[in-house]
C-alpha cells in the first residue's frame, strides 16, 4: 500500500515524545508499506541529520512551522471566520501544494493526518482514498478555555474552543478514521465531542 503520512512533528532526532511517537509509527508503518513523510519542522533540519537518523526509512519533504502570530493580519480576520485563527494564520500554501503535487505522482491509498494541524492538507486529497487522523488533543482547547478567570481571555477562548469543537466534528465525518490522542480516556472523548464519538 502506497501511505502518505502528514506529521506536525519532523520526527528526527528522536529527542522527544512526539518525535518519538512519530519515528515508531513510520518505522512500523514502512515495515509493510511504501510510506512518504511530509512534514513540519521547528527547527532547521540538514540532511546529513536525516541521513544519519533516517535512513533508508523513507522519502518525503519537510517544510519549516510557523508558529500562530495572534498580531498578524491574517490573525485578525480570523476573528470573523468559522475556523479558530490559529488554524487560519498557520495554514502552509507551500505545505498544501506539495501534498497534491505528491498524490499525482504516486497515486496514494492512504493518507495519515498525525495531529490536528495536519487535517486540512489530508482532505485536499480526492476520493477514492482512505483518511486517517491520529493524535487529535481536542480536549486541550476546553481546558484553555474553563482555566481563564478574566472576562475577555474567557470569552476569547471560548470562542477559540466553539470553532474548534465544530471544525473537529466537521472534520472527523470525512475520515475513515478519527483517532484521539492515547493521553486521553475514551470517555474524555466522548465528553469533548460526543457528535463524532457516536459516529466512529
């Protein structure tokens, strides 16, 4: 099977637990299947680095994160859109067309979405293809939300968590599979959003 996998997380070195989630994932995965790594990173990667941590293991392209700007143009006109901002102000055009560009060469069965932010690059994709959303940590965004005391930082991640919460459940009807992050119990997923819990 032809896999694209999408990772928030360049997983390399495997100096944390994401990138270590990530690196066992992609080694189990190549272990049956032809996997591509598309991915963000942080911090700047050489290729001598993915050479010596990497391997053979698989092929991909890696493209630098962003980080949310809350003062940014972009940012501001989130405020009158249906996603949250930060989904808005870290979306990647560079990102998004080298998915594509990738699913016309080699005509992909499955693409793995790891983390929330990687969602929207997997939907690009047309059916026929299988989807798949790993690691989604929907609860944190509540959390944010019930911790804030001040009128304005409550309503402001209230809002945040609303869009987020909807887009999630929006989302997650379209993937074959909707995957909550393992630090989370079942029944915390089925309390953050119990639309998509009932329907996977």
């Amino acid at each position: 099977m032809r896999v694209l996998f999408l990772s928030r997380w360049f997983p390399y070195p495997t100096d944390n637990g994401a990138r270590i989630r990530v690196f066992n994932l992609l080694r189990q995965l190549a272990t049956v299947h032809s996997v591509d790594l598309v991915s963000f990173a942080s911090d700047p990667v050489t290729e001598s680095s993915i050479a010596r941590d990497a391997g053979n293991l698989l092929q991909g392209e890696i493209f630098a994160y962003h980080p949310f700007r809350p003062n940014s143009i972009v940012s501001a006109a989130g405020f009158f859109a249906g996603k949250p901002r930060s989904v808005i102000d870290t979306y990647s055009k560079e990102m998004a067309a080298a998915v594509v560009r990738l699913h016309r060469q080699e005509h992909y069965d499955l693409v793995i979405a790891s983390q929330f932010e990687m969602a929207p690059y997997a939907l690009l994709l047309p059916d026929p293809i299988e989807r798949i959303w790993e690691e989604i940590e929907l609860a944190v965004f509540y959390e944010n939300y019930t911790r804030q005391h001040q009128i304005l930082h409550r309503l402001r991640q209230g809002l945040t968590w609303r869009k987020m919460a909807a887009l999630h459940t929006t989302r997650c009807l379209i993937f074959t599979a909707a995957l909550p992050s393992p630090r989370r119990k079942a029944n915390s997923w089925r309390r953050f959003a119990p639309t998509i819990a009932a329907s996977k």
